[in-house]
C-alpha cells in the first residue's frame, strides 16, 4: 500500500513534467491530464475507504532515512484532518480539468502545471517532515507563479510577483519557526529531529511558546489569507486565470489553515491558549472586513475573492474557540469552502469568457440571456452565504456553536458579516441577472454553458448538497484527531 | 405504523423530486402532482389522531453528525399545524394547477412551492431548534425565489431580496438566541431545553436573552414592526405565494416558534413587555396603511401584518393559546382571501381595486366565498375570526394590558372598516373600467368553496384543540368585552358600506382633510424609504469607502510600502556598494601595497643600513606622499570612516 501513497502523491507531477516537455496536441493532454488526475482521486478515494475512523493516529505512514544528518527523513502518514483535505486536493484537480477546455492558449502547459501542483498541494497535506513539508510548501508556489505569470490578465506581472513574494515571506515566519524548534528541541534533549510526530508530543517552555507562536502564526495566516496580510489575495485571483483561482482559492488558502491546525495549534499549547482571544478578534474582524470589501466591489471575481477571506477569517475564529464545534466547524470549512469557491470561481471565469467582463455594472439582465449560467450562480451564490442544507452552513454552524461558547458576545460581529454576505450576494444578483437586460447587451451573441462546464459544475452542486445534508461522514474524518489536539490543547 | 411517522412527510418530498426532475414536461400538472403529495401527508397525518388525542408524543430522533441529533417530534401542537398546512399547501397547489397555467418557469414555481411546503412541514416536525431553523432558512430561499419569480421585472426581483434581507437580519437575532440556548444546555432539543430552564440550568436572564433573540427572528419572519417592511412587497408574487407566505407558511412560522417555545416565554417577564409592545404598534400600524391601500393584495398584505399583531399581542399577554387558535383560523381565511383575490385578479386582469367594481356578477361563487372570509376577519359572531378575536381581547383584557386592549378595540374597527372597503369596491356596485369578467375554473373554485366552509366553521376547533393540548382553562368570559368588540367590527362595517356601497358619504368633500395622512399612509410612514434609501445604500456606500481606504491605504499601502522602501534601500546599498564596499576593497588592496612597500622600504633601507638613509627620505618620500594624496574621494571617505570609528570608540572607552 505504500507505494500507492507514494504514486497519489508523485504521479501527477510525472504526468504533469511529461506535458511540459512532450509534444502533442492539446486535445491529448487534457485527456491524459484528466485521465491521471482521475486516478488519482480515485486512489485518494480508495485512501479513504481503507481509512480507520476510529482512531485518531496517523495512518499510512511510510518513514524512510532521508537527510540523517540533519534528522530529516523521507515521511508521509494521513489523520483525518490530512485526508479530507486530500480528498479535497484530487477532487477540484479532477473538477479542473474537465472544466479546462482545449481551446485557450498552451493548455497543453497549464495542465502540466496544475499538475505539479497537485503533488506540491498533496505532499503539504501529508508530509510528517518538516523539511519535506517545506520544500513542498515551497513548490506550491512555482507552479503557481507562472499560472498567473503566463495565464493572468493584464496586471499578471504585477500580481504574480506579489503573489510569490508576500507569501514568501510568511513561508519565511515559518521556516525560522521551524528552525528554532529544530534547534530548541535539540538543545534540550539532544535529539536534533525535524520528523513532525516527534514535536507533536513535545512540550515547549511557555516562554519559546509565547514567542515563536506569533510568527508561526502570521506565516500561516498570510496563507490563509486574515486580515491584515491578505492583500496579495485579490490582486492574485483577479488577475489569475480560472483553473488557478479555483485551486488558488479551493486549495492553496486551506495550507493555511491546515498548516495552523497541524503545527500552530498542535505544538504550542500554551501559546494558543494565551493568545485565543486575539486570535479570534482577527478571525471576526477578517469575516466582516472582508464581507463588507466584498460589499464595495465592481468586479465579481474581487467580491468572490474578498468573500474568500470573509469565510477564512472563519476558520480562525473557529479554531480559536478552542473547543470540538469550533474545531471541527473550522476543519470542515476547509472542505466545504474550498468545493463552493472552485464552483464561484468557475463561474467567474465562464462569466468573463462569454461576456468578456466582469463588471457587475457592466451587465444585467443575464437570466434572460444564459439561463443555464444562472441557476448555478444562483445556487454557488446561496451556498457560499451559508444556506442551510448546503455544505457552508455545516461549518459555519459549527464555528458559532464553538465560538459563543468560548467568546459569547464577541460573536455579534461574525453575525453582522453574515447579514452583510447575503447582501452583496443577493446585490450582485440583482444587478447582474435580473430584471431588464443591460442596454449594452442587448441583441449579442452570448454562449450559455457548454457541456464539460456543464458536468463540473454539476459535480460540485450535488457535492455541496450532499455534504450539506449529511455532514456526519465528513466529521467523523476528522472528529477524533480534532478531540486529540484539543486534547493537548486543554480545550474540550 | 406509529413508529414511521417521522417518513410521512414522504410524499411531498416524492412530489418535490418528481416536480424537480420531470416539471418541464409536466407543465402544470405538477400542481396536481404537489396538491396529491401534501394531500397524502395531510391523510397520514389524520391517522395519527388516535395516538395524539390519547396524549403520546412521537419522538424519533437520529445523529446528524458527532455531537448534534436531529429528530422528529409529533405532539398536539405540531399534530394540529401539520394538519392545518398540509390541508392548505394541498388547496393552493390545486389552485395553481389552473393558475399559472399560461406562464413560463413552472418547474422552478412548483419545484419552489413544494419545497416552500415540505420545509414548512419540516419546521413543525422538527424536534429541536437547529433542524426548525434549517427549514426556516430553506423557507427564506424558497420566499426569495417565489416572490421574484418574474424576475425579469425589477421590482419583482428587489422584492424577493427585500424578503431575504429583512428576514435574514431577524434570522440572525434568532441564531444567536439559539446560541444562547445551546451554550446553556449542550442541546438544541426542545425536552431538553425545557428541562434545563425549569431545573434552573439556564438562568432566567439567560432565557430572557434567549427568547429575546429568538423573538428577533419572529419579527423578521412573521412581519412585525420594524421588520414588516418586506411583506408588503412580497405581493410581486404570483398569488399563490402569496397565499403560501401569508396562511400556511413563513410568516406563521414565527408564530409556531414563539408557541413551541412557550415554556420558555413564560418566564421572562421583560421579553413578553417587549413583545407586548411590537405587537401593539404593529397591529395599528398596518391596519392604518390597509385602510388606503389601493391595491387589492397590499390591503390583504396590510392585513395579514395587523392579524399577526393580534396574536403577537397576545404572546405577550400569557395567551399562547388563543394565539394559535387565531394562527389557525387566519390560515384558513387569510388563504381564501388571498385565493378569491387571485380568483379575481385572474378574470379582472387588474390588482387595482379602484379599476374593478361589480365583480359579484361575474364571480358568484368567488364573491361568496369572499364574503365569508370577510366577514370572518372582520370578528363578525358566528364566524370564525370572531371566536379566536375574542380570545385574545378576552385574554389581553383580563391580563391587565388596558392600553394594547383598547387599540385591539380599534384595530378591530379598522380592520372591519378596510375589509369591508375592500369588498365593496370590488365586488358590489358598477364597473370602474373595461374588464371582461368571468368565473375561475374549477379547480380554482373547489378550494375556495373548502376554504369558504372552513373560514366559517375553523372556531369550531377551539374546544377540541383544548382537549388535545391538555388546556383546561382560558381566559373568563365577559360580555363587556364581547359586546365591545362586536359593535367596533359592526362601526367599522357600518362606516364602509356608508361610504362605498350606500355612497352616503363622499368621501371626495374630505379630500383636504384625508389627502395629508393618506400620502403619508400609502407611503408607508416613509418607513421603507428611510430604510431602503437612506440607512441601506448610505451604508453601502460609506463602509464600501472606509474599507476600500482602510485596504488601499493602510493594508495594502504599508505592504507597498515596505516592498518600496525595500527598492529605496537596495538602489542605496547598490551605491554604498560601488563606492563604500568596492571602495572599501580597493583601499585594503592599496594599504597591503603600502604595507607591503612600508616592509619593503625597511626591508631594504633598514636592514641594508643606514648608510643610504638620506637618499631614502629625500628619494621615496615623494613618492609615498603622493600616494596618499591621490586625489580620489573614496580614500577621503574611507579615512573619515576610519576616524569616526575610531572617535567614537574612544568616547565609548572613556565613558
């Protein structure tokens, strides 16, 4: 079973190489580029089926010597958490590519490139090293860079190098994390280890916690992204192209929160319980900053990309209510976030391609002109203000339930961003589909959706459904390893 | 079959997905389709009536996810009102078979309309608050996309988000009352809620909290003042919906809640002071703009927020009971109002009730149908409206709330007074325009007939429901207040035939007395105005400001700033480079020369004697002085350099 980890995590960066360096016709790439990215979800999904949910230890672990000098080894595992976000992770690449349509320019490379990141995205959930999780880390960010660099709208240059160098930097906080653990821990008991499972049980002083923390914390949170370091975000995603955003906005933003959830919350204890209370004033401050951004926006794309950091500032929130509802409330945004934004994106990116715009004042009156379009930004639409029955209010049930327990009325404000997240979806709406249609429009050709969107937008409709109705499965993932940190932790 | 109550919503759920998948082919035979599913789950329910009457609870309850049950819950109470929607949700799908038979969308209408019924039924089933607040939500959706269901009309899709926005701020007043209970318990259940107030876990200013919130969320689905602002709009509806929102669905929801939660309300004395006092205002409030309306379903819409007041009232007075008791018997008239005036909408082709007139002979079976339900809202003796009207004046009167009793007394007027305008314009005396009348369908006409009979005989069910929720005692009777709120409804019956069926008065030789308060009226105090124009869209526009500043200046400003300094700097290090760091190289190549040539020079002259010492001094002293002096900048930098260090590291010495 092993080495069919190993595959799920390296096969798509084989697939993804070849594209680059072998000739054929775009047509050939996407069905081989599809064929290898449904392989390996199926293998994720086969990861799944094998997966123990009744206990909250890694599983699947390979360990093999690495850098032994450095006490680097070569080594994966899984927990609940880690595996829905696998899940996740394979799932939008399938989505991605059968979204992607041979008729834009070097498909043939940018499939090559989503794929790679696949393995970059796949090898952060699962790496139990800390240097295998950083030069993963690290990776993400390559093929990343020439997607918005090669594929990006007009501002591309400008945007991808922010991209590279604001989240950079966090990746800087978080390597001299690293590094100081490394040392610390080797200075104390001798053991100079970078193997992760061996700081998940290790106590450091309250004084190195307190410290470090915050800077773990900021490299994480611009990954994330939260307010104050999210600004790289929407200059990132409106000018990146439509397969990007959906994995720039499905995937890369949940690093963040996986990488809190797997390294800040778990190895610093006390430093996350002294700074809870802040931290949740970021994550309310995020969900309304953000949700009032989005309010204020012309384009689509940008409101989508400011309500991106509205629901991130969630997943903080929730997590620093340090309790199971809050916990699980944020790892299950993770998921349901990244399945409804892919689907906003995709949208987004259809949107533009058939009306060559964005602008929201732009246009008007689309429901009489692509119908099909509608319905599903109608639905997208509702799902990402948090519809019950959809997957996002399965979360963001959670998080309030954890968060009023931990910080009662601080809450208020998580609650006017909801008001005010129906209002710009139900705004942009109005103004973009219904009524009369805009003068500009009317009597030009527009496409509706074709069928492969068709198909991606479908699968991501029932997922989000299902994952609304029946939440159990999913919890259940993740539910014990979230009780095992909090365990730690001291919460409940 | 007991143990299974909790699949018999079933059917409507079946309907739903038949509807969902099969509606473009079904057209509107998905009315029938919907009308037999609700049907269905109103029969099974019917069998339930052993079980209930006995006094069981049917309680079935599963696990959503770790931590958090789900479960169905079927006492007197939900039993009643899952009768009394899935009788009215089945009576309005029939009605739309033949409705909405020339229109386009149909299975996005039906799809919505069922789902609108089978989350109503959801609602009452729910044994706990997270499951009743899911359905109210889907409700909220079903709402906006019914009420904007001519969405290539403007008004028609600003009404649906009006609906949505309004109630979702209510909304979430009641999400964090529901918090509140949580937080409290560990439990969204009802039993176990109530178990934990009356054992004294919550504490009272907790459930003073709670039921405060949750009584936002009611404001906000049942219309009360200042959230009202979205029913009257929601007329943009086909009149279906209209029916749906306002008899069987939505705005009775609130209700339902405030009822189940009763153990709750009862003991916080200052929610039920609050609630008393919205109630108050609401009740007068719209039966004021009702009285002006012009248009036939705004009157209704106007009326429907006065009724729900009625009952809120009488929430607030300890009178749970005579609440639902009027929540039942205003579905049932309050349907077949709405569905007469979809009846003649339908053939007058027209919502103005200035444009219709003699419709009466045109539409005998309608026009009678109206009258009962007139006549019923009206608290005519007899009728319906009447018995669950008396229960609540009865009930507000000896609670002691002398005040709220007194503008009951002349809404009560009012209400006979509009209702009773309204029927004479539209049914009695000449036609105002050119419309060619006729009577509705069949299918239209059964539930009107059905609702005609219930709207009659509904107080009936005032005894019988006493039974069912083990209720012994209502408020004492007593004729003062009996005779009282008789006369007021005949006053204002009086008043209106004298002005628009007897035409007595004119009201025309009032018209500069009436015109001011009538702009005001029909502007709606300028209430949604204020809200809409300028608390909505001010507030767009400046937060949209203050945050575009906030990212622009200050997020995204020091960001930029930063990666510019750092350009700033790194052109400077790119100078101090090639002067200071290049400079500072090319002076240590030059002072290992002179050293070298220092040793050299003692090298040469000192050990090879002193013999040549003239000749070194006067030879080579030229040369190493020009040296030094070369003329270039940077050696003149480099040694003040040098010298600053060295300054400034003495001083450190000497300090």
């Amino acid at each position: 079973m092993n080495w069919l980890f190993l595959i799920m995590v390296f096969f798509p960066s084989f697939v993804g190489i070849m594209l680059l360096v072998k000739k054929m016709t775009d047509r050939t790439a996407k069905w081989i580029a599809l064929t290898s990215s449904s392989i390996v979800f199926l293998i994720s999904l086969y990861f799944y089926y094998m997966f123990d949910k009744t206990t909250s230890s890694f599983q699947f672990i390979i360990h093999v010597n690495w850098i032994e000098s450095l006490g680097s080894s070569f080594a994966f595992g899984m927990d609940g958490i880690s595996m829905s976000l696998v899940l996740l992770t394979t799932l939008l690449v399938v989505v991605v590519m059968i979204f992607m349509d041979y008729h834009s320019d070097d498909v043939k490379e940018f499939l090559g490139f989503t794929l790679i990141l696949e393995t970059a995205l796949l090898g952060v959930f699962v790496a139990l090293d800390f240097l295998l999780f950083y030069v993963f880390w690290e990776l993400v960010l390559i093929p990343m860079y020439f997607m918005i660099l090669h594929w990006g709208g007009p501002r591309r240059v400008y945007a991808s190098i922010k991209f590279f160098i604001y989240t950079h930097v966090g990746s800087f906080l978080i390597l001299v994390g690293i590094i100081a653990m490394y040392f610390y821990k080797g200075s104390a008991d001798g053991v100079y280890t970078l193997s992760i499972l061996s700081y998940l049980d290790y106590n450091f002083s309250d004084k190195f916690q307190l410290i470090v923390f915050p800077m773990i914390f900021i490299g994480f949170a611009i990954k994330l992204p939260l307010v104050p370091f999210h600004t790289w975000l929407p200059d990132a995603h409106v000018e990146a192209p439509t397969g990007g955003s959906m994995l720039l906005a499905g995937v890369l933003l949940k690093m963040g929160g996986y990488g809190l959830i797997r390294i800040g919350f778990t190895i610093f204890p006390v430093a996350v319980n002294h700074y809870a209370y802040i931290m949740a004033v970021f994550g309310v401050v995020s969900m309304l900053y953000g949700a009032l951004l989005a309010l204020a926006q012309d384009d689509l794309k940008k409101m989508v990309a400011y309500s991106s950091v509205s629901h991130m500032g969630s997943v903080v929130l929730g997590l620093a209510a340090l309790n199971i509802n809050g916990f699980n409330g944020a790892t299950y945004q993770l998921f349901a976030h990244g399945i409804i934004s892919a689907m906003l994106f995709m949208l987004c990116g259809i949107l533009q391609y058939s009306f060559k715009t964005r602008s929201i004042s732009k246009l008007g009156g689309l429901a009489q002109i692509v119908p099909k379009m509608t319905v599903f930004y109608v639905f997208a639409f509702i799902a990402s203000l948090g519809l019950p029955g959809l997957a996002g209010f399965v979360a963001e049930i959670n998080v309030l339930m954890g968060a009023f327990q931990a910080f009662k009325y601080l809450l208020a404000v998580a609650l006017v961003s909801l008001i005010v997240t129906a209002g710009y979806y139900l705004l942009a709406l109005q103004k973009v589909f219904f009524g009369d249609i805009k003068q500009s429009l009317v009597g030009g050709e527009f496409a509706d959706l074709k069928i492969n969107e068709k198909i991606a937008l479908m699968t991501l409709t029932v997922l989000i459904v299902i994952f609304g109705l029946v939440p159990g499965p999913l919890i259940e993932l993740f539910n014990l390893s979230n009780l095992e940190i909090l365990a730690r932790i001291g919460g409940v | 079959m007991g143990d299974l109550f909790w699949l018999y919503p079933l059917p409507l759920l079946a309907a739903l997905i038949i509807i969902f998948i099969f509606g473009d082919q079904l057209q509107e035979k998905s009315g029938l389709i919907g009308a037999v599913g609700s049907g269905l789950v109103f029969i099974l329910s019917i069998t339930l009536a052993p079980a209930v009457f006995s006094g069981d609870k049917l309680v079935y309850s599963f696990q959503w996810f770790p931590g958090v049950n789900l479960g169905f819950r079927i006492d007197g109470l939900s039993w009643i009102m899952l009768i009394v929607v899935t009788f009215l949700v089945s009576l309005i799908l029939l009605y739309s078979y033949s409705y909405m038979e020339h229109e386009k969308g149909l299975r996005r209408f039906f799809s919505f309309m069922v789902l609108f019924g089978f989350s109503m039924v959801q609602l009452i089933v729910a044994d706990n608050l997270l499951q009743l607040f899911i359905a109210w939500e889907i409700m909220g959706l079903c709402s906006y996309s019914l009420i904007g269901f001519y969405f290539e009309k403007s008004s028609a899709a600003s009404a649906g988000k009006k609906a949505f926005l309004t109630t979702k701020v209510g909304d979430v007043f009641m999400l964090l009352g529901i918090l509140v209970l949580y937080a409290a318990t560990g439990s969204f259940n009802y039993d176990e809620i109530f178990s934990a107030a009356s054992s004294g876990l919550i504490s009272l200013s907790e459930i003073a909290l709670a039921t405060l919130f949750i009584f936002g969320g009611v404001v906000g689905k049942s219309a009360q003042f200042p959230l009202h602002i979205w029913l009257p709009d929601a007329m943009e509806g086909p009149t279906p919906v209209s029916a749906l929102i306002h008899a069987a669905a939505m705005v009775k929801a609130g209700m339902y809640l405030m009822i189940r939660l009763y153990p709750l309300y009862e003991v916080s004395e200052f929610t039920l002071k609050i609630i008393m006092i919205v109630g108050t205002i609401t009740v007068l409030f719209a039966a004021l703009m009702a009285i002006f309306a012009d248009d036939f379903k705004q009157v209704l819409a106007f009326s429907t927020i006065s009724q729900l007041g009625y009952m809120t009232v009488a929430l607030g007075c300890l009178g749970a009971f005579p609440a639902l008791l009027h929540v039942i018997n205003h579905a049932f008239f309050k349907a077949l109002l709405f569905l007469g005036a979809g009846s003649v909408i339908h053939s007058v082709g027209t919502g103005d009730i200035r444009k219709m007139g003699g419709v009466f002979k045109y539409q005998k079976i309608t026009g009678s149908a109206m009258l009962l339900g007139t006549l019923s809202i009206a608290g005519i003796p007899g009728f319906s409206g009447f018995v669950s009207k008396d229960e609540i004046l009865l009930q507000v009167y000896e609670h002691g709330s002398l005040f709220s009793y007194y503008i009951l007394l002349l809404t009560g007027m009012l209400t006979a007074f509009y209702m009773f305008r309204l029927y004479f314009m539209v049914f009695t005396r000449e036609k105002r325009s050119d419309y060619h009348g006729h009577e509705s369908p069949v299918s239209m006409l059964i539930p009107l007939v059905l609702l005609g009979i219930a709207a009659v005989f509904s107080g009936r069910l005032k005894n019988p429901l006493m039974g069912l929720l083990n209720i012994t005692e209502t408020a004492h009777h007593n004729n003062i207040v009996v005779y009282s709120s008789v006369a007021a409804a005949l006053i204002g019956i009086v008043g209106a035939l004298l002005i628009y069926y007897l035409k007595i008065i004119d009201i025309k030789n009032y018209d500069s007395v009436i015109s001011g308060p009538k702009k005001f009226f029909q502007n709606r105090y300028y209430f949604d105005y204020f809200v809409e124009e300028i608390i909505c869209k001010y507030f767009v526009k400046i937060s949209g400001m203050i945050t575009m500043a906030i990212e622009r200046w200050i997020f995204d400003g020091i960001v930029i700033f930063a990666a510019k300094s750092i350009k700033i700097i790194s052109n400077y290090t790119k100078v101090a480079d090639q002067y200071i760091v290049d400079g500072f190289v090319n002076k240590t190549a030059a002072i290992t020369k002179t050293f070298s040539g220092i040793s050299n020079f003692i090298d040469i002259y000192i050990f090879d004697g002193a013999v040549r010492f003239i000749e070194i001094v006067t030879v080579r002293k030229g040369e190493i002085m020009l040296y030094w002096n070369n003329g270039k900048i940077q050696t003149y930098l480099l040694w003040t350099v040098v010298g600053i260090i060295l300054i400034v590291s003495l001083i450190g010495g000497v300090f």
